[in-house]
C-alpha cells in the first residue's frame, strides 16, 4: 500500500527490479477482462470488479515504471490516462478503484520536476483533493458532525483510512515541491492536509461524539461485536465439540460480547451522524477487513514517528 520506493537515481533499486513481473503485466494487458467474469458466483455480490480492470492496469505499469524506468511503461500511462476520466470516480481508492492512488502516485515525480509529460496526472491529483477538502461540497463526500469522511455504500472506514493514507502521501509530495493545492478561491497547504489526515487517525482511535475507538483492543471502549467469524465463535479450548457450519447463528445473534480479541482490526464504523450499533448483524457498521486496516499502518506509521 506504500507510495514510498528507493529515489529515482538510486541504481540499486533497478538491480532490485524483479524482470518476471514485466511478463506478468503483459499477460494482463493481452488477456483482458474482469475476474469476476470467471469466479462470479464466487466473489459476488460483495466482491464483483464495479470499476472495470483498466485502472488495475493502469496501476500495475505506475508501478514498473517506477521500478523500471522503462520508457513502454511510460507511454502506457500516457496513452491510458483517459482511464482516469471515466465515471465520477476521482476521490476513490481501494480494493476496486486505484484512480486516485495512480494520480497521486504519478504526481509525485511531477512535483520534483522529473517528468513535465504527466503534468495531467497532477491536476487530477488536484482535484481530487479539492474533492474532499470539508467546506467543500461534493455529491461523494460528506463530514460527519464529529468530522469523520463519509461517503454512501458500506464499510465506511475504508474511504476513511484510504483516503487520509492518499492525503498524507500527497501533503509530503508537496512540502517537497513548496506548493499547495488551488481549490477555486481558496487553497490547501501541506500541513492542512497533513492535519486533516491526522484528524480522521485520532476518530478512528477515540477522539469522536462516542469517546469509542474503533480499533478492536485499543482504548477504554471499542466495539465488543464484531461481525467476525472466529473472533464470535467459542474457542476450541471452551468448545471443543465441532460447530457446524449453520450453528453459529445463535453465537452471532447472541447480544452477548464476542469471546475472542481480534486485536486491532478496525471496523466499519460509525454512521454519517456518528452512531455506532456495536451489532454484529449490522456488517456494514461492525465487519472489519483487511482493506480497512492496511492504509492505517501507513498512517499510524507516519505519525508515531513525526507526532
């Protein structure tokens, strides 16, 4: 999840390039389709690809460029951007949209003034901050009254952790370059970012209307509900006989706490008006997954080591 390679003049880093991933890439890019196509009635509904797999691509050659230096990757970025423009997907990141992440990830070397020829990918990068900035309004986007990111669909915290990461990333890019972001008649500084990034880590942790963190284990109060299989489940050591695979509904629906600590997985979360059922069948709300809490390293990183 990192956007952090050796810097571009460091030759090491192309001994380091692993040439087996450039036929990986090329097999993608000949055999295109989404993967759902062929394990639909294993990963849908809440797995399909919604976005399509070209901004996957798009995602994968950003990455062996940097890695490569090879000029191919580049014209494919180049030739490909037009991926980025489709939908009103511009302040999405995650397991099924890289659009921001790529332009931001580009623009990095725009700032340093090493490549002029994705000056496009700045501008995106640009308006998707723009996009998300509270105060300004986007139809995607909304603050909570505690000041949490929301955006509509489920498992919330994924845009919020997401997206922080992005705005984190970017807000080091342009302290670099000494610049800001322009949003109409007003602009955002680095350190505005910076803080706004760090504001959305400390509601997650505790800082909200609830005084709840929403990492499992930390704090005086978390959720004890989790929608979480072996973390609701009896251990073996309290029930060793064999739990079928339909005999788990009176655990889950049990208003009881779960059994078991999944220790620092961070849930869904709150609603847009700061409630939290703190129920497992409420998935939404009180499921957490992985897409969830690897962005969150990266921020927790940052910030135990600059706070």
């Amino acid at each position: 999840m990192g956007l952090r390679l050796p810097p571009q003049g460091d030759g090491g880093a192309r001994r380091r390039f692993c040439p087996g991933r450039r036929p990986v890439f090329e097999f993608a890019d000949r055999h295109r389709g989404a993967y759902s196509a062929s394990l639909h009635h294993a990963v849908c509904p809440f797995y399909c690809d919604v976005n399509g797999f070209q901004d996957e691509l798009l995602w994968g050659a950003v990455w062996l460029h940097k890695a490569s230096r090879r000029r191919v990757y580049r014209e494919y970025i180049v030739k490909n951007e037009v991926v980025l423009r489709a939908g009103d997907t511009i302040n999405e990141f995650g397991w099924d949209n890289k659009h921001a992440g790529i332009n931001v990830l580009i623009s990095k070397e725009v700032l340093m003034g090493k490549a002029d020829y994705f000056e496009s990918f700045t501008q995106n990068a640009d308006e998707f901050i723009c996009s998300i900035l509270p105060g300004l309004s986007h139809p995607q986007v909304q603050y909570s009254p505690g000041g949490l990111i929301f955006k509509p669909g489920g498992s919330n915290m994924q845009h919020v952790t997401s997206l922080s990461f992005l705005l984190l990333s970017y807000s080091n890019y342009l302290s670099h370059a000494n610049k800001n972001v322009p949003c109409g008649e007003t602009s955002a500084s680095p350190a505005f970012l910076k803080q706004l990034a760090k504001r959305q880590v400390d509601y997650i942790l505790g800082d909200n209307p609830l005084r709840m963190s929403y990492m499992v284990g930390y704090g005086a109060r978390y959720p004890q509900r989790i929608h979480h299989r072996g973390s609701s489940l009896p251990s073996v050591q309290a029930h060793p006989a064999r739990i079928g695979c339909k005999a788990g509904s009176r655990y889950f629906l049990s208003p009881n706490p779960n059994p078991n600590l999944l220790v620092g997985a961070v849930v869904g979360g709150p609603n847009s008006s700061d409630a939290f059922p703190d129920s497992r069948p409420f998935f939404q709300e009180s499921e957490p997954t992985t897409y969830i809490n690897a962005p969150l390293v990266g921020l927790l990183s940052y910030f135990s080591a600059h706070y």
